[in-house]
C-alpha cells in the first residue's frame, strides 16, 4: 500500500481564493435564505468544482476551482387586473378591492377608494363638476329656446 503524503489544505489553495470564493456564494446562499419571497424548505446548494490537470513528466498538477451556487427561485405573485373597452380605446387597472365595483379603505393613506385605486373624493370632483357642466348647458339651452 502507498502511503500519501499531501500537504494541501483547501482554506488554504491559491493562497486562500478557494476559500474566499465559497465564501461569497455562502453569502449568496445566506441572503436567499432570508428572503420572505422564496419558499424556506427549498434546499440551496453550493458546489466546488476541481479539475486536475497534470504535465507531459507528470512532475506538476494543476488544481482549477470553480464554485457556484443554485438559489431557491423567488415565488411567483400574481394580480387581478380589469380591462374595458370605449370604442377604440382599452382600459386595464389593476384590481385592488376584492370585487369588480367594491369600494375599500386604504390604509396606506387613510381614504376610501374605488376598485381601481381612485380616491372617492377625487371621483366626486370629476361628478360634480360634470352635473355643473350639464346643467349650465341646459340653462342655455332653455334660454335659447325662451329666446326664440
């Protein structure tokens, strides 16, 4: 039996870099884990690859390291989004209450929205001023007929 005397410890090849690479996919590996977005039972993995090489007088090896790390994938999130259509023109708008014409209270702000994300009061504006536009219109119109 051949007895083997290597002296090479793996923290220490390339004067660290092999160390110093597992390092940084560790970290990788680390980040992942705490990321609220991906499932924590997954399993990450982290490999060193060696290759070994040697000279034509096999006097000489040659150690090449590469390390990589597989990540666990983010989860996928998914919204609802309405869409209509006026004509030539196509509306889409996230859906934000639970229903199709739902009202809900934001709580990011503290105002009463519809299921489109449009502040209630803001609505109201655009509504009041359109009942202002159409009665002024009706006031002038029946003006011109009383001046006829």
């Amino acid at each position: 039996m051949v007895k083997h005397h290597i002296k090479a410890q793996l923290s220490s090849l390339a004067e660290g870099a092999l160390q110093e690479r597992f390092n940084y996919e560790l970290a990788k590996v680390a980040a992942n884990c705490m990321d609220v977005n991906t499932d924590s039972k997954k399993k990450r993995k982290i490999t060193i690859n060696i290759s070994v090489t040697t000279d034509d007088l096999r006097q000489d090896i040659y150690l090449d390291f590469e390390t990589k790390s597989t990540l666990a994938p983010r989860e996928n999130v998914g919204t609802r989004v309405l869409i209509d259509q006026s004509g030539d023109e196509i509306y889409a708008n996230e859906l934000l209450s639970n229903q199709r014409g739902q009202m809900f209270f934001d709580p990011k702000d503290a105002t009463l929205k519809d299921d489109k994300g449009t502040p209630v009061e803001e609505i109201e504006s655009i509504q009041s001023e359109e009942t202002k536009q159409n009665d002024t219109s009706k006031i002038h119109s029946f003006k011109k007929q009383a001046n006829s």
